[in-house]
C-alpha cells in the first residue's frame, strides 16, 4: 500500500520524504513503525501528529547526528527509549524501546522486515509482531491501542509468527491474552484468526497459574500498561512498581523523569 502525502499538509510530507531519504544515503538501519505502519498492513489510514521511525540504541546518535547535519533540530527528552528530530512543518520520534522500558529494539525486528514504500521513498515496516508487542502494553486514560492490535490480528493472524509473539510477551503473556480474547468478541465469526494452540496455550497457564500459590509480594503491573494510571497504586498503596529494576527495566531515575513529564508532551 502506498499511502497519499497530499492527506497531509504538504510540507510536513516532504520533511518526512527527505528524513527517510537522508537516512537510506547514510545506509542507517530503521524501521518505520507507529500509525504509517498500521496502515500499511491493515489500510487504515490515519495521520497522527509524527512519524514513527524503529531504530537500535546504539544507531541513535549516528540517526541524530544525520538528520542535525540536514538542518533539523534534534532532542532526547527519554534517554531510555526516545528521541525527537523537529522540522518547520513537522516532527518524527526515533523510538529504541517502549516507554515502559520492555520492548527493546534488537537484532530480531530487523531480521522480520516487511518492504514497503512511504511518500515515494523505500522503507522497511516493522514487524507486525514486534507491533503487536508494543501497542499491546499502550493503555493510557487517553489512548488505548486494544483496537490496533485486533485490528492487526484480523489482517494478519493467519501469517503472523505466533511462537514469537508468545515469546516476545513472555512472562507478560496475560496481556497478549487479554487481547486476543477480545478478538473473538469484536470478531466472533474470525475468531478461527487466533490459532487453536495459542488459544489453548494461554487457557492452560491460566489454569496452572490459578491453582498454584498467590504471589507473597503485592506488585502492581499495572504501570507497564499505563504510567499515569496506576500511580496511586505505587506511591500510595504500597505495591510494587513492577518497572522498577530487577524486576522491570527501568531505573527508579527513569521513571520519575517518564513521570514527571505527563500531560506536558
């Protein structure tokens, strides 16, 4: 699918079109992810405020210190998974992991790529399953990527990697089968688009999970899913964070400044 540029403002689209071009001249590895991936699997088009590029940690830098030499300016307002580039007319995140530090970006996204073109520029898709991975934890008061993700399910389940879906969630699983138990709501006669094993798979952990033991310390998971929502939780209620290293990803420094930014982006 090639999507329309003249659906956005037209300047907006040409700083995109150079940025992607930029950065293949540079021969920089990125995938393009977000709302423009999304809609090239499934063709719902819808252009948001910025465009998503999937890039490793280690190539942030290298990518910045490209598209600051095309006049654009540049920021990292996350160091632990995003950074900003800033046009006249438009801005794209440079996004390494997820903001609740689970879904890194590694060798694999770029070994399951998908060819595609954007505005009249190749590009790589990221990987309809690595998608799933991280829109399946985006659940904040203001947005809920649920729809996205059964939406994607619904194009795509007949060919997705469902092994590597269940072992990018690993021991996050219940929030994959969270979603795919919605499936057969939104889509009762489609519901067949989620293997049987999977289906049977996750029933089964459930079934082991509820009949062993009840953890002995209260964690909250809740903020791997949304970090506003469940803050009451950790910082009145005396659970766990379940971000909070070792356990999670992140350092508590991290996730106070992730914190501390709510409702100012």
């Amino acid at each position: 699918m090639t999507l329309e540029p003249n659906r956005l403002n037209e300047d907006t689209a040409q700083f995109y079109a150079r940025s992607l071009t930029l950065l293949n001249q540079a021969e920089l590895p990125y995938l393009v992810g977000g709302a423009y991936a999304l809609a090239q699997y499934t063709g719902i088009e819808r252009h948001t405020k910025d465009l998503d590029i999937i890039i490793q940690r280690d190539d942030r830098d290298r990518v910045l210190n490209v598209l600051e030499a095309a006049g654009y300016r540049t920021e990292v307002p996350f160091p632990h998974w995003l950074a900003k580039v800033f046009g006249d007319h438009g801005f794209i995140d440079v996004i390494y992991n997820s903001g609740n530090g689970l879904s890194e970006v590694d060798d694999e996204w770029f070994a399951n790529v998908a060819i595609s073109e954007l505005f009249g520029v190749p590009i790589s898709l990221c990987p309809v399953e690595e998608l799933i991975w991280s829109k399946g934890f985006v659940q904040e008061r203001e947005r809920f990527d649920g729809a996205d993700v059964i939406h994607l399910i619904r194009f795509l389940g007949a060919t997705l990697d469902w092994r590597r879906l269940l072992r990018r969630f690993g021991t996050h699983w219940r929030v994959l089968y969270g979603h795919i138990v919605l499936f057969g709501f939104v889509y009762p006669n489609e519901r067949d688009l989620v293997p049987r094993w999977v289906m049977n798979e996750l029933a089964d952990r459930l079934r082991a999970e509820n009949d062993a033991p009840l953890p002995q310390e209260a964690i909250c998971f809740g903020t791997t899913l949304s970090r506003e929502q469940y803050l009451t939780d950790v910082t009145q209620w005396g659970f766990r964070d379940a971000r909070l290293k070792p356990l999670g990803a992140m350092s508590a420094e991290e996730i106070a400044h992730w914190t501390a930014a709510i409702g100012s982006e």
